[in-house]
C-alpha cells in the first residue's frame, strides 16, 4: 500500500470545491494508495526529465502527482480545472 502526500496547496484547491466534488476528488486520492498508476492516469515527462502521472476527476479536474515506488509514496502536486491544466500544458511544452 502507497502513502498518499498532499501539498498544502493542493488541499487549499480541495476545501474550495463544492462537497460533491470534493468527495469525488478524495476517492480517487484515496484509491492511488492502492493503485498508484490506476486506469486513466498518464505518465508525462516535461522538460529536464521531470515525471508527473496526470489523472482526470469527474471530467472536471486534473490531478498531477509523482509516484516513489521505494517508498511507497504517491505525492499531489497540483489540484486543478481541465482548463487550467490545458494552459500549464502550454507552460511545460
């Protein structure tokens, strides 16, 4: 089993949706402690080699995160809108 680590402004993003959202949201956090590449997730690597898994909420949201297989740790990086995440793809190609 995977821990699941939050950044602070992830949570931030989190306590702002509406409560169906967020639970939604918190299930799928949740089941990357047991599957921390599931269906749907997809790896990305940006420039400088750096790895992010990106995962899509409710057609809404796009989770990134990066997996450490030797610790067992799935780490949230950024919580936000499918169109957000459309501009930082921008950013990062």
């Amino acid at each position: 089993m995977y821990r699941v680590e939050i950044h602070q402004k992830a949570t931030e993003f989190l306590k702002h949706l509406p409560e169906k959202l967020q639970g939604t949201t918190r299930d799928t956090l949740r089941a990357l402690r047991e599957d921390p590449r599931p269906r749907g997730s997809e790896l990305l690597t940006l420039p400088d080699n750096y790895r992010v898994y990106r995962i899509h909420v409710a057609r809404v949201l796009t989770v990134f995160y990066q997996v450490y297989d030797d610790e067992h740790l799935a780490r949230i990086l950024k919580i936000m809108t499918i169109e957000q995440a459309h501009k930082e793809y921008r950013w990062w190609g």
